[in-house]
C-alpha cells in the first residue's frame, strides 16, 4: 500500500500520533476554540467545522496593512500575491430587504493583495503587507435600487412563476446598469497580469505607499465571457472594462474560458472565443507578447456549444475538449434561463467529448485532428505536453491532465445553501451524499496517440462518430484527487510528476484541506487542520532547488473558530508549514490567484512576461 501522509499545523499542534501502516503517518492537532466573543458554536455547524464566514467576507481593507506572521517564510517568495472571488453574497435595499446571491460562482467579487516583502537587512524576517477592494460596487447599488438580481449569472435561482416574456426583457434590462462604470459588472474568477494585446489605461493612483510592483503593468480580472475588468495593481481600484473584439474583430461571441493559458516561455497567450447562433463557432486564438498582435489559430463549427472553463497547451499545440457541459437550443435557452447553469443540457454518457488538436505554430495550420473519448465534466485542466509515441515509430503523443467529474452534479453543490456549513441544505446534503458520488472530482490522464505533425489529418473525426481514440491512462480515486490544481510552473508544457490542490474529503460542507498528488503512485500526502479551509494554492519556485516540489504553496485559510483568515505557507515537498501571516479579518472563499515574482523574468518594456490563473 503506497504511503498516504496527513499533516497539520505544527504552530498549533499539541498532540501527534503515528500509526504504522506501511509507514502512514497521521498529525492531529488540538484548536483552540471559542477562545474569545467572536468565536463560533461549532456544534451548530456541520462535523464542528464552521465555514459560514468565508462566504460573508464583507470587510474592506483599501488601506495596506501589515500583517503578523509566525514562522519564517522564505525570501524568495517575495513578490505580490493576488487573489479574487466573492466577498458576500447579499446585500439589502433602503427598505431592510436583504437580496441574495444563490450561487457560489455569482458572489460579489472582492480582490485581495498580499504584498510579500524580503528582509531589508540582516537578521530581519519576511514582512507581508495586505489591502482589498471590492470591484462591483455600481453593480451592488442596482442591486439595490431595484431590489433584485436581474443580470444574467451563472446560477441564479429565478421564479418559476414569471412568464417568459418578463424573463427574456429582464435580461435586456441589465443594461439598465451604468456599463460604463468599470465595477458595473461582476467577473472576479481569475486574474490575469501584463496580458498582451491590450493597452492598460492610466493608472488611478499615485503608488505612494512605497510598495514595490515593479514588472506589474495591467491586472485584470475576467470570467468565463468575453470581457476583462481591468484593475489599479495597488489600489485594486476598477479602472476599465473591454471585451475580446478589441483583440480581433471576429471575436464577438459571448463566452470565453477564463483559464487563457500562457506559454511559459515567450508569453503569448492562447484561448477560445464561443459564438453562439444557429450554429455554434469556436474561434482558436492566440495573443503574441512580441507584436501585441491576436491571430485565429482555428475555426470550429462542427461542435456543441458548450461550458467550457479551461483548455489544453503544449510547445506545438493547442486542445479545445468539449466536454459534456452542452447548451441547450444552441445557447438560445439562456435568454430563457438568464443563467449558465439552467440552459445547460444534463450530461449524457452517450455523447463523446471530443478534443481538437490545432497548431499554434507559425504556419497556422488549423484543426490538424480530432479525437473523442468517454465523456466527463470538468472545470479545470491541469497540464498537458508532448512526448514520443507510444503507438507508432517517429510520431508524437499528447499527453493531458484533468480534473474530472462523472455528471454535472457538482454545480448544484455549489449552491450557498450546500455549501454553508450552519445551512440544513448543507447538513442535510452531507448526510444523504454518500463517499465517492458524482459530486467529488476524479483526476485523469489521457493520451492523444500519434497527433499529425506535418499536414492536418485528411479524415476528421466527423460529429456523432469515433474516429481517433484518445486513451485514458488512469483515473486517480476520489479520496487522492484534488480541485483547483496547480503545478510547478517551471513544468508547464512538459512532463511533470506532482499536483498541489484542495482536498473534498467530506470533513467538511466544502473544501477541507490541501493534498500533493503524485502521479508516479497515484496517491496523496494531504495538510489539513479542522475547522481550517483552505484555498487554491500558488506554487512559487525555489530559485535555488532542482527538484520538482522545490518551492513553497502559498493559501489563503480560513479559521472558522476565530472567524479570521491567514496566508498559509507549506513547504511543497511534504506540506509541512514553513510560516504563516494573520489577518485581522475574514477574507473570503475565493476562487484564483496569482503570484508575482520580485524576480520575475521580464519581457519587453521591462514588465513581467504574462501570467495568467
């Protein structure tokens, strides 16, 4: 049985246990709970593990503060740290009526900077500033005056008595919203930094805090739509809105994955633009860092539309999966439905994801082959790279990683009222949901055998039929895979042995902690600490290691006892905690981030090359 680690905080660690099962050890840890007024009755919330605060975050902190850290976090992690996703999810009007969001994913976005600074001299430790900002407060305040949520979301419940023609003129009249006003819209899913082909506006502020950000030029944040809400990288403060046709005219469709991926080596960036008409258009493009200029890579017309968050790169290729996330009526429904999530069709096992395999090389060759697989759900991939073929002499395969799901099912989670842990929705969810359900993610490995290298394949996989075969190398077990995925990214777009992420062990109503899966044995060593959620870690390389896991994760976690959040810092090679940073507040369940070297290396112009969440 291969060797399955859980740690926990040893800054708070009383007690430790070890138990030999061909060598697993297991850290335990003593909380000290309800230790002041403001701490929480765990018992009222799901297995004493209280998260309710990470969806309430509402504090603003516009002005930097310093923050307390514990620990030693190493000087070459220094750089800025950004982070987005919902704040809260409710507001109320001047008459006392409280509006609420009902989805995770359409929370009011808040954005936050930890800004990481090395040691001044000799002898003293590593300092970490914080601020943030909320960047829909336009937005927000018509939500006010009107009393509801008529923008069109994600997954925002509606009622089922309105008639369809007040539901189809009531997405019209979001434009009712002042859209001229940067926080007029809500996209805070990721971020992207120095992204190439857009020119970033003048600065708001004068920077006179004396932090450094030096190599930050533009800071944007986006959503899985065609738009960009561009931020002040110190102040956070929404300086500017622009949509994808400012890129290329072509591209006019109104859904994008929000995860644009970036190569590590010359900076351009690469995604998708989704036209959605009688029939649906993919539009592959691709972002030089070099002349700022977008090229379509590829045109797709013989595919569903489809929700599709993230995509594929690797040095010669980009690969659209169109997994089973269909929208219905060819996207139409979403007039009806004003939201992703009910427009979109259930999954159905008999329809194949299909992988399209185009060139991003000079030559702009196209679609050069297209594969169908088994289908699945996913949000999130997690690298993928080229190497020889297993299948035929001189030819090429692609490998790809994934984070999986069986149906659609793990949407309706994402409701608050399953998610919060004090909510009956939540308790109840928990206990009729048993271990290993459609709901919790699966990681997978597949390989596209022999891709095309020279001229594009003369028989394409028609819709509705098989044709290439990609081939599934394992399909990781639920208890060891882990969500929001991040890698070294020294090995993006090459072949790589470990993946860092958050864990859903069903400890908690959400995330409960955070695991190193290593692909070689297919199995985890995990940190995790009660009561303690933890996001999306951020690898940052050690400038000085050889090895893979050289480096430390940076997460944001919240305590649910004490209702306040800190920056975590776990050594990447066994997750044991090098240093922490408080903050005197609560920062709330995000979703992305991205950091910022000091020592970032710069293109041109002297900014840092694009990085993108």
């Amino acid at each position: 049985m291969a060797t399955t680690t859980v740690l926990s905080n040893p800054l708070n660690s009383e007690t430790a246990t070890l138990q030999d099962n061909k060598t697993s050890l297991t850290v335990t840890s003593t909380v000290e709970r309800l230790s002041d007024s403001n701490s929480e009755k765990a018992s009222d919330h799901f297995n004493d593990w209280p998260n309710d605060f990470g969806f309430e975050a509402e504090e603003e902190f516009r002005t930097p503060v310093e923050l307390k850290v514990t620990g030693s976090i190493p000087a070459y992690a220094a750089g800025t740290l950004y982070r987005t996703g919902p704040g809260t999810y409710k507001t109320e009007t001047e008459n006392g009526k409280t509006i609420a969001a009902s989805h995770w994913f359409d929370g009011f976005t808040q954005v936050h900077r930890f800004q990481i600074l090395p040691p001044s001299a000799s002898g003293e430790s590593t300092r970490v500033t914080y601020n943030s900002r909320r960047s829909v407060d336009t937005l927000i305040e018509y939500i006010r005056e009107t009393g509801n949520i008529s923008i069109f979301t994600f997954g925002q419940k509606r009622d089922p008595c309105e008639s369809f023609f007040k539901k189809t003129m009531s997405m019209f009249s979001a434009s009712n919203v002042d859209k001229d006003k940067p926080d007029s819209r809500n996209m805070g899913v990721t971020l992207s930094v120095n992204m190439p082909g857009l020119e970033p506006p003048p600065s708001h502020s004068n920077h006179s805090d004396g932090i450094n950000t030096s190599g930050i030029a533009s800071l944007l944040n986006k959503t899985d739509a065609n738009g960009f809400q561009l931020l002040d990288p110190v102040t956070l403060e929404p300086i500017g809105l622009s949509e994808q046709n400012v890129l290329h005219p072509d591209l006019k469709g109104p859904l994008s994955a929000t995860h644009a991926k970036t190569d590590p080596l010359t900076g351009d960036v690469f995604n998708f633009n989704l036209e959605l008409s009688s029939k649906a258009t993919y539009r592959v493009f691709s972002i030089s860092a070099s002349t700022q200029k977008t090229s379509i890579l590829a045109t797709i017309t013989d595919a569903p539309p489809a929700y599709l968050h993230s995509t594929f790169l690797t040095p010669n290729h980009v690969i659209l999966c169109v997994w089973g996330s269909h929208i219905a009526l060819g996207g139409l429904k979403m007039l009806y439905t004003r939201n992703m999530m009910d427009a979109m069709n259930p999954l159905d096992p008999s329809q194949p994801c299909r992988w399209y395999v185009i060139d991003r090389s000079p030559e702009q060759r196209g679609v050069m082959a297209t594969y169908t697989s088994s289908t699945f759900f996913a949000f999130h991939t997690i690298n993928a790279y080229e190497e020889p073929s297993s299948t035929s002499s001189g030819g090429t395969d692609i490998i790809a990683d994934v984070v999986c799901y069986d149906d659609l099912s793990i949407l309706k989670r994402f409701y608050y009222e399953n998610l919060m842990s004090s909510s009956p929705n939540a308790l109840d969810y928990q206990a009729h949901t048993p271990k290993g359900q459609s709901a919790r993610a699966w990681m997978g490995r597949y390989r596209l055998p022999n891709i095309p290298t020279t001229t594009p394949d003369a028989n394409p996989t028609k819709l509705g039929t098989k044709g290439r075969q990609v081939i599934r190398e394992f399909a990781a077990a639920r208890d060891q895979s882990v969500e929001l995925p991040v890698i070294n990214p020294r090995f993006l777009n090459k072949k790589h042995r470990f993946v860092y992420g958050v864990t859903d062990t069903g400890k908690s109503t959400f995330f409960d902690g955070l695991a190193k899966f290593d692909s070689h044995t297919q199995t985890s060593v995990f940190w995790s600490e009660k009561g303690h959620s933890a996001g999306e870690p951020i690898f940052v390389v050690d400038p000085d290691g050889e090895a893979e896991d050289s480096g430390v994760l940076l997460s944001v976690v919240l305590d649910g006892y004490r209702q306040k959040s800190y920056l975590l810092v776990l050594d990447a090679r066994d997750l044991s905690v090098v240093g922490r940073a408080d903050v005197d507040g609560k920062v709330g369940f995000g979703f992305h981030g991205v950091h910022v070297s000091s020592s970032s290396r710069v293109g041109q112009g002297g900014k840092a090359l694009a990085l993108n969440t």
